[in-house]
C-alpha cells in the first residue's frame, strides 16, 4: 500500500513516505528474526535390507518395497507431517524458518529419488525454503547406491550424503551384519565424493577384537579419503542384539578410543566439534547442531521425537514406534504415542546432555533461555557444580560452560553427578 501511494506524493514526501517505507520494512525484518526459531525436521524411513547384529534402531528388515506400497508410506509420512503442523506447530507454522531436513532410518537410500523429491516438495509447499541454502541429507547404505541413482538424489534435492561404512575389512563388517562389502564401499565413496561436495562417512571403533593399535591404522586409512565430515561412534551393544555377550568379554576402555581418537583427528586438521563428529571448515552437520543447541525439531515417521516450543511451552513428542499401529493413525493423531510438557529441570538435563557434547559448550543465554535464570543460578551455585570445576572437568567462562577434554568424554557422568 505504502508503495502505491509514493508516486503521487511531492518529491520531498516522497523522499519521507520512503525513508518511512524502508525504515518500516527494517523493524519487521528485525522482528521477523527475532520471532523465527529455526526448525530441524526428521523424516523416518523404517526399513533396511536386513537387520544388523548391533541395531536397536527402530527398523526392520525387508526388501525394497514395490513401489506402489512405498508411495503408500511416502503418503503416510506427509498425512502425518500434515497432521503436525496443524495440531502442534498450529499457527506458527508459517514463522519457522527451516534450517534442515534429514531423511534418516532404518535406510532411506532404498527410496526411489521421485519420493524423496515428493517429500521436499510438499514440505517446500509450507515454507518455500531456498534448496540450495538448506542443508538436505539423505542416510545412505552402500548396498543399493550407484553412480546414477546418486545423480537423482542429488537432482532431487539431496545436497548432503551420509555413508554408513563401519569398518574396512571384510571380516568386520561380516561380523558387524553389515551387507554390503569393502570393495562395494569404497567404490560408493568415490561416487559420492564425485557428485556431493557435502558428505558424511559414518565408521564404528572398539568392534570386538579391535584393538587401539587396529583402530589407529584404520582411522589414516579413513582419513585418505579427505570427508569434509566424518562420524566415528563407539559401537554401543544394546541388551538383546546378537552381539551383546561377546562384548561382555572385551576390556579396552571406551575412554582410550575416544582419547585416541580425538588426538589423531585434531591431528590431520579437522575440527572435533562434536565428542563422535569431526569436519573440515564450514561443514559441521546443520541438522545434528540443531539437536545439540537444543533448537526445536520435528520428527515425522514411526519411533521419531520431536522437541517443539520454547522455554516454559517446550514439549516432547514421541511417535508409536509400531510400524502399523503408527501407519493407521497418521491421519487422526499424526501417529503421535505420547505428549509430555518439560519441566525446568528436564528441560535444563535435556540441554546439559546436548550442549556439553560440543567442543564450545553451551552460552549462558541459550540455558537461561531456554531453563530460567533461578534454575541455572541454583546449579552453578552447587557444591557439585564447584567440584567439577575445580577438578577441570567443566569449564565455566563468561560466555558459557563447556566440558574440558576429560569432561567430554564423561557427559553422562557430569550430567549424573550434578543431581539436578
Ligand atoms: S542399516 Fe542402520 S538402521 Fe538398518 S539395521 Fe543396520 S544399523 Fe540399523
């Protein structure tokens, strides 16, 4: 309006009407920022070819589905999403600025590049996001990758890639249930790294029989491959998977590997931002930082959480992990088990066992935002607080706190003894 009216004013008020106009614009644009929280959004794909001998994800072994049952699921997941941003996101839907979008599982690469391209492009419907500046990754799994599928992924709008290769050697990843052999994973890397200039190795250490000395000779082979970002989790045994008594035998302490392991990758230059992820420069993971800054995601699929609201409005959203039970109720509850407000306490333990994760820890501003200042002031007032101060294991500066390197590798502990 205040455009259409500027032609008809005299120069000197229009001059005025524009200085106005603009100096209008600024204090919406401002405000507009201060007002759109940045938004994490998950999709989960449940299914892999076969289970592996460590997972206690929530998937399940199938072969890829023919392609009308899984347009029926891509459905499923967008009756859902549908279903989120009316009941939870409501009307703020449209002030959320999407910061990223990661299709994870079970294994997602077993899609056809048309349903991932549905999915963006219905999510692209709400908020019109720029393709380009919005990290998109897609988990992969050497199995069914080639050159071309990888070059639709990428049409589709995947710009970031992440591998799952777990170990170097055959033997190990017979072992681990992996499909998928050492020949077949390097030739995929070679593709990915000739179609991504974003992507993600994924490698597990302290396999059974593996000693630090293997691990080591392992992590400079990994690192020829020159990944702008690599993940390296310790392999965690859940009760109950086929490996769980064979590891009760194995000695070396995690500390050790993780030691270890952050030592050589400060060493060959990338950044240890996170206790299992490293990256060259400007490629640390948007969407896992989303999680560890405690900013607010929204998990689509069976199993999925999402955290979403702010301070005292924060609430956890849990997602039935029942493959049919969540199928059929996508359209009455968005397949939503359970809804759970966070307390001050939880919301402080949630954010203390993200934040101290990362090498630059947590700001003041982000913990007193998001758990009230009284709360924050009663811990750093705590004998405990004091002692894992004093003992270098939480570093508290005028910025924020962060865990030392020692603290780092010891977060649950810290987190356990601070008896919030
Ligand atoms: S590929 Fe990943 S999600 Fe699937 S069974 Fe293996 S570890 Fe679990």
């Amino acid at each position: 309006m205040l455009c259409a009216k500027i032609p008809n004013l005299s120069p000197f008020s229009s001059l005025l009407s524009l200085l106005l106009y603009c100096s209008c614009i600024s204090v919406l644009l401002s405000l507009l920022m201060n007002v759109t929280p940045p938004l994490a959004l998950y999709f989960h794909w449940p299914f892999c070819l076969s289970k592996c001998a460590y997972c206690a994800f929530n998937s399940v072994a199938s072969p890829p589905l023919p392609f009308v049952e899984e347009k029926q699921w891509v459905q499923a997941l967008i009756v859902s999403f549908d279903w989120h941003v009316q009941h939870i996101l409501q009307n703020r839907a449209p002030f959320y600025a999407i910061q990223s979008i990661f299709f994870g599982g079970g294994t997602p690469s077993l899609l056809h590049p048309e349903s991932i391209y549905t999915l963006i492009k219905h999510v692209r419907t709400l908020w019109p996001f720029d393709l380009k500046a919005t990290e998109i990754t897609l988990e992969a799994n050497p199995d069914t990758l080639t050159a071309d599928r990888l070059i639709s992924f990428f049409e589709a709008g995947i710009n970031r890639l992440s591998l799952g290769v777990q170990a170097l050697n055959n033997a190990d990843l017979a072992h681990l249930g992996r499909t998928h052999s050492l020949e077949r994973a390097l030739q995929v890397i070679s593709w990915i790294s000739k179609v991504f200039a974003n992507y993600n190795l994924d490698f597990i250490y302290k396999r059974p029989g593996q000693s630090l000395k293997m691990w080591e000779t392992e992590l400079e082979q990994i690192c020829t491959f020159n990944s702008p970002h690599l993940s390296l989790y310790e392999l965690t045994i859940e009760p109950g998977t086929p490996l769980a008594d064979p590891m009760k035998k194995f000695s070396v302490k995690t500390e050790r590997f993780l030691e270890t392991t952050l030592r050589f990758m400060q060493k060959k230059g990338y950044s240890a931002y996170e206790i299992s992820n490293f990256c060259r420069p400007h490629h640390a993971c948007a969407h896992n930082l989303a999680y560890w800054h405690y900013q607010e995601y929204l998990g689509i699929g069976p199993g999925t959480h999402s955290r979403i609201g702010q301070r005292s409005e924060r609430t956890a959203f849990t997602a039935l992990s029942d493959l049919h039970k969540w199928r059929i109720s996508v359209a009455d509850t968005g397949g939503i088990a359970t809804t759970t407000p966070l307390s001050s306490k939880e919301r402080l333990i949630e954010h203390l066992l993200m934040g101290l994760r990362l090498e630059e820890g947590i700001s003041w501003h982000q913990l007193e935002d998001n758990a009230g200042t009284s709360y924050v002031d009663t811990l750093c007032a705590s004998s405990h607080f004091k002692m894992l101060q004093e003992k270098n294991i939480l570093i508290v500066t005028q910025n924020g706190i962060k865990a030392s390197h020692q603290g780092r590798l010891q977060i649950d502990a810290i987190v356990d003894y601070l008896n919030i």
